[in-house]
C-alpha cells in the first residue's frame, strides 16, 4: 500500500514536466525547424522539397468521402522553363564542311528568316566555285564533242548510202552490158574476149554493191542515238553532268542555311572563326511560345491533356496563361532545379509541355529558357 502512495506522488510531477516541453516546443522553435514546417504546407513539384508528410484538410460535414479527398488534392506545381515551339534548334555547318571557318553572316540576333535562307557563308566558297566553273567548262566540251560526233555520223551514213547507191547503179547497168554481149555472142557478132570483160566489169560491180552495203550495215536502224559513237560521247556527257551536280553539291556546303523557319536567338560565331560545339547559331519559332515543366514522378498521373497551366516568374509583367499539349513518354532526372538550397536536387520527373495563349506567347517571346513557375489545375479540385 505504501508503494502505490509513493508512486501516486510521482505522476504528477511526470505531467509537468511533459507540458513545459511542449510549451517550450510551441513557443520557441529553432529556424530550422520553423522552415520544415513552412515546406510541409506545400505541396511539391520538379525542383521542390520532397515532403515528409503532407497536410489533411478539413472534411467539410456536408462532402462525401470522395469530394473531400478531391478538395484535399492541390494543383500539381512544377519548374519549368520558356522554349519555342519545337524548342530551340542548333545550327550546324553542312555535313563535309570540313575545317572550314566563317567568311560572313548573312543574319544576326532578332532577324526573321524563313526554311532555306542563306544565315552564313564559309570560307570554301572560292575554291568550289572554281571547281563548278571547271565542271561546267568540262560538260560544254563534252556536249560539243557530241554535237561533232552526231554531225560526223550522219554524214558518214549518208555518204554510205550514197556509195551503196552509186554501186547499184554500175551493177544494173554491168548486167545489160553483159546481158547485150553475150546476145551478140551466141549470133557470133562478138568476140569471147569482149564476152569475158563485161562478164568480169558485172562480177565487180556486184562485188562493189555488196561492199557498199556492208559499209551501211554499221549504221543499224539508221537512227544517230542508235550509234555507237554516238552513245559513247553521250555517255561522256552523262559524267561531266554528273561532275557538275557532284561540284554544286560541294558549293552547297560552303553556305550555312536555315533548317526551320523561325528568329535568330543567338549567334555563337563570328566571321573567321570556326563553329564550335555549340554551332553556328540558335533559331527558335517566337511566335509560339511554350512551356516546359517538370512535374514529379508521383503527381504525373493526375496531369492530362487540355488542363490549364498557369506560368509565373518575377522577369514576368503578369502570369501567362496556356494548356497542356504533350505529356513526356519518359521518367528523367530533373534539370530546374529551385534556388532554396533545401531543395531536393535529384528528383525524378516527367516533361509536361503546354501551348501558351497568342498574348502569353507575345509576351514570353524574348525570355526563351527563362525558368518559371508552373502551376497546372489538375480538375480534381484544383
């Protein structure tokens, strides 16, 4: 009995001192401590704390179990950063242009340039140049020994013809002497030597028509493309056009154009220097903007197509307003990252890009890359 008295007299004493901690707990928190508190209210995104515990709103009396878990859910917010659409391209020198170096741009930061524009020209231009100038002079010569070809086999074929008809001509005409002699003969008004003679000037002529037409045989059907001299200076002509085409090819690359139609963002070159790893410059479509955030994995799944977004940021006069168009196929680390140092640094996230409205668009033009705020109303509460 005695030991549940002394015991009695200890609880309370036990009951003080819990109190006075959590008063002192209350009233007299470290800044640490009061700044863990500050995140746990908030609900993160890319480039946030990750939370420790999230906070239950209260359950209206009136709401079903489902509504007051939707009201519980805020919006999905998320670093991001302006892009163009179709983000920003890089351009590159053509493929083969070698160690050549800028000789003059033709387009500077701010310019508008359309799909093929000539941005920059490089320092090979002379030297292809003389190379399609020698090309072009190679395929004239060619075309020309062609011309001379054709006009050499057609009169070659027409003197043939001309032979093989002038040989015809003696034949017939060898065959009546003959014919006429040999008459004479069997009435015995000639003579056998005679006989002989127009019999021998008949075999020649026959042998002279068969030797005319051989001669024309060479030329075929009769047609010049059909020769054989003919296809082979064609054919001639046929690589040095391949030539020229091979050297204007060249000459191509000596000229930097534009892959996309868009605005020059940033030039990274200047004449005499050669383009580096970050090419020649930068193009980007301004007159539609975008926004690229990066939503953390866990809250990916309550972002949907057509959702509204909400982008702000302090280089911006107002927020900008704009809706999901794309959602990332892929998890990847995070590349915003906030500038509080408590801010979790290797968070896993998805890429969520939305269209900003035509006056968002006109007002983020000239921020591309500029990292944001993005909040996206989910529609399930938010």
């Amino acid at each position: 009995m005695r030991r549940w008295v002394r015991f009695a007299g200890v609880i309370p004493l036990i009951l003080g001192l819990v109190g006075l901690g959590g008063f002192v707990g209350l009233y007299f928190q470290p800044p640490g401590l009061q700044k863990l508190m500050a995140v746990l209210d908030l609900q993160p995104g890319a480039g946030t704390s990750s939370p420790i515990a999230v906070p239950v709103a209260q359950r209206d009396p009136g709401q079903s179990g489902a509504a007051a878990l939707k009201a519980a859910r805020p919006a999905v917010v998320g670093l991001g950063r302006l892009l163009p659409e179709g983000e920003v391209v890089t351009v590159a020198p053509p493929f083969g242009a070698g160690d050549a170096r800028v000789a003059s741009l033709k387009a500077d930061e701010g310019n508008q340039v359309e799909q093929g524009d000539v941005l920059a020209v490089l320092d090979s231009e002379p030297t292809l140049l003389a190379a399609v100038t020698t090309a072009r002079a190679q395929l004239s010569a060619r075309e020309a020994t062609l011309a001379q070809v054709k006009a050499s086999v057609q009169a070659s074929r027409d003197e043939a013809l001309a032979t093989l008809a002038r040989a015809e001509t003696t034949f017939q005409n060898a065959i009546r002497e003959f014919e006429r002699v040999e008459t004479l003969r069997q009435r015995g008004f000639a003579a056998e030597q005679n006989y002989d003679q127009r019999r021998a000037a008949r075999d020649e002529a026959a042998h002279e028509v068969q030797r005319a037409r051989a001669q024309l045989s060479r030329y075929g059907s009769g047609r010049l493309e059909d020769q054989v001299d003919v296809l082979v200076a064609e054919r001639n002509v046929d690589t040095a056009k391949a030539d020229l085409a091979r050297a204007l090819a060249d000459l191509d690359k000596a000229y930097v154009r534009a892959p996309v139609t868009g605005t020059v963002l940033t030039v990274h070159v200047r004449p005499g220097e050669k383009a580096g790893t970050q090419g020649l410059m930068n193009l980007g479509n301004l007159e539609q903007m975008t926004v690229e955030v990066e939503v953390y994995q866990t809250q990916i799944g309550r972002v949907a197509l057509g959702n509204p977004v909400e982008v702000m940021a302090e280089a911006l006069p107002q927020p900008l307003k704009g809706r999901v168009t794309r959602i990332g196929l892929e998890v990847g680390r995070q590349t915003a990252v906030d500038a509080d140092p408590a801010a979790n640094t290797d968070a896993r996230v998805v890429r969520v890009t939305a269209a900003l409205e035509p006056e968002a668009s006109r007002l983020a033009r000239r921020l591309t890359n500029l990292q944001v705020t993005a909040r996206i109303s989910t529609g399930d509460g938010s």
